[in-house]
C-alpha cells in the first residue's frame, strides 16, 4: 500500500483553528461501516447511538504545557517541545534550531518572558530533531511551571490562556501527553451523565500520546513506516469491564485512536502496562474493539490510515468528502465521527 492512496482534499477552511464557544457544541457523523451509511448528528447526541450495557473507554492522560522556551549562553533562542512521558531517566525533546551534545539552555517563563534558575542540558543528539536532555527538575514539571501548549502546527497561531483548558480533557489525570486525545476534546461532563444514565458504562485508560503520532510518514509506502512507542496503562478494572462487555454481548466503544492503539496492543499482546508500538492500517484484524469515536485526520497520517483499517477505506472517503462538503470542521478542535456495525 502506498501512502499516497490514503489522501483526500481538504480545503483550508474546513480546518478547525479554534476551539467551538461551548465544549460539546460540536458536530458528530454517524457511519456504518457494514453498509456505509452516513447520519449527520451532533456530538452532545452520541447516547442515542449506545445501548445499555456497552462501555466506552476514554484516556485519562494529561496533556504537558510542553512547548518551552530557552536560551543558550549567548543568548540564542532555542525553543523545545518536551515529549511524551517514558519510565526512562532522561527525557526525550524535539528541537528547534541547530543544538549540540553538552550544550546548556536556560529556560524562560513563557508568561512573563524572563530568565529561570533552571538550566537543561542537552546529553546527546538523536537525530531528526529530537534529542536527550537532562535537567535537576524534571522536564513536565518545568514544561508545567513555565512552559505552554502544544498546539498543532496547522494552527499557525501560539496558544492562548483559553487554549489552556480547551486543549485538555474535563477529566484529565495523568501527566505527560505532548499532543492531546482530540476525540475526547469535545466529551463534557453532561454527556458522561447522559451515557452512564442510559446503562452505558465509562472506564479509563492511560496513554500518554507523542508528537509521532502526527508527524509526517517519511516513506511511501505504508508497511515500511516504524511507528514510534508511546507509555500506556490499562488498569484491572478496566479489563475486567472489557470482558464483562464482551461476554454479555454487548459493545466496547474506543473514544479515540489513542484507545484504540492501547486496547488492540493488549489484544496483540496481553501486556497492560509499557510501551506500546503498534502500527495499525488497513488489514489490520481487531479483536477489542466494536465502535470508535474519533475526529476527522489529517491526509496520509497513520492515525487516517487507522481510522480507515477500522471503517473501510471504500467507506472512509465518501463519508470524508460528505463532512468536507457539508460544512464539518476538521482536525484536533473539529468535528467528530462515530464508526459502528450495529
């Protein structure tokens, strides 16, 4: 398969740069991936596509204030993005601006624009932009006290304080995300209720989700591309609510190709607790999961080439061409789908 077959157009002005006024207020495609068919919806009406007794699984990481500035001795500005959170004792950054091994930066409190006592060391050089580094603090506290948010590059704008809390789950827990689970940006607290009060059960997971996942395939085709590794927990409960669901018949909803990874990677493997590496596109078998809410990806991205494994790609186009026509607005603050077989 090459990259190349999984694109679509996408014109600038379906691409979401804001979030909506109100968390929720967004649109919500249905699609039937047995038949194909389309139902235009809204997000805040996801419960009248469940039935009692399915489980929806959301991830409870929390995303990083990881985009941080600094400066090296002679007053270069170098700016860093401190990646996803790892169980190894250095930290992995993507970088901007060239950067040697041993080269110590300064960081800067992006609020006020002025010098810290904390200093970041570079240990040593990965190549393609990312690098080790080492600091007294460690680096999602320092992203935390005086760092910003991540926003996606498309957006072509910096954060703002709204973006503080709008490129966040309500139910975020976890430290350590540089990038957000997008499908559950636009999941309120109402809604949860409105799930759980119909029968629908909510469980969590953890996977603390990596700038990787977005960045561009660099070869054409599909199989040659080695998806990078992410940290991930499934907690007992959560497993026992899967197999309880499954038993009984009734479905396990991933929100999100975050979930989806985590869950199919358990599936693969029976590990709850690591690093999870998986790469899933069209061929793939699932054995988890039995719907999927997710947003509307980038062209040739891994996580479209996920979406399309689980929906069809024959599926996937029409309904991408529907939103892209109809007005949906797309990417990490756009609208959502909901892919389902029954």
């Amino acid at each position: 398969m090459l990259v190349s077959d999984f694109s679509y157009n996408l014109p600038d002005e379906c691409i979401a740069s804001e979030p909506p006024k109100i968390r929720g207020t967004t649109r919500l495609l249905a699609l039937n991936r047995q038949t194909g068919e389309i139902t235009d919806s809204k997000y805040a009406n996801l419960a009248d596509f469940l039935e009692p007794g399915d489980l929806i699984i959301l991830n409870d990481t929390r995303v990083m204030r990881s985009r941080v500035f600094t400066e090296l001795p002679d007053g270069r500005p170098r700016e860093l993005v401190v990646l996803e959170r790892h169980d190894s004792e250095l930290d992995h950054v993507m970088y901007r601006g060239k950067l040697h091994d041993g080269d110590i930066l300064t960081v800067i409190n992006h609020e006020t624009g002025e010098k810290t006592n904390t200093q970041i060391t570079i240990k040593q050089i990965l190549g393609n932009g990312i690098a080790l580094a080492d600091c007294a603090t460690p680096l999602d506290q320092v992203a935390e006290q005086f760092g910003n948010v991540p926003l996606p590059p498309y957006m072509h704008r910096d954060a703002t304080k709204a973006d503080i809390e709008r490129y966040q789950t309500v139910w975020a827990k976890e430290n350590g995300s540089a990038a957000a689970p997008t499908a559950s940006l636009n999941m309120t607290e109402d809604l949860i209720k409105k799930l759980q009060t119909k029968g629908v059960q909510v469980q969590y997971l953890t996977l603390h989700v990596g700038l990787g996942t977005f960045l561009p395939i660099r070869s054409d085709k599909v199989e040659e591309h080695h998806m990078h590794s992410e940290w991930f927990h499934i907690p007992q409960e959560t497993i026992a609510a899967i197999e309880q669901t499954k038993a009984a018949g009734h479905r396990v909803v991933a929100v999100g190709t975050t979930v989806t990874r985590t869950l199919e990677f358990w599936g693969k493997t029976g590990k709850t607790e690591g690093e999870d590496d998986i790469f899933i596109y069209p061929g793939f078998e699932f054995k988890v999961i039995d719907a999927l809410v997710t947003n509307f990806h980038a062209p040739k991205s891994t996580v479209l080439m996920l979406t399309a494994a689980f929906a069809g790609w024959d599926h996937l186009k029409p309904a991408y061409d529907h939103a892209t026509s109809s007005g949906y607005k797309l990417l990490s603050y756009g609208d959502s789908m909901f892919i389902y077989s029954k």
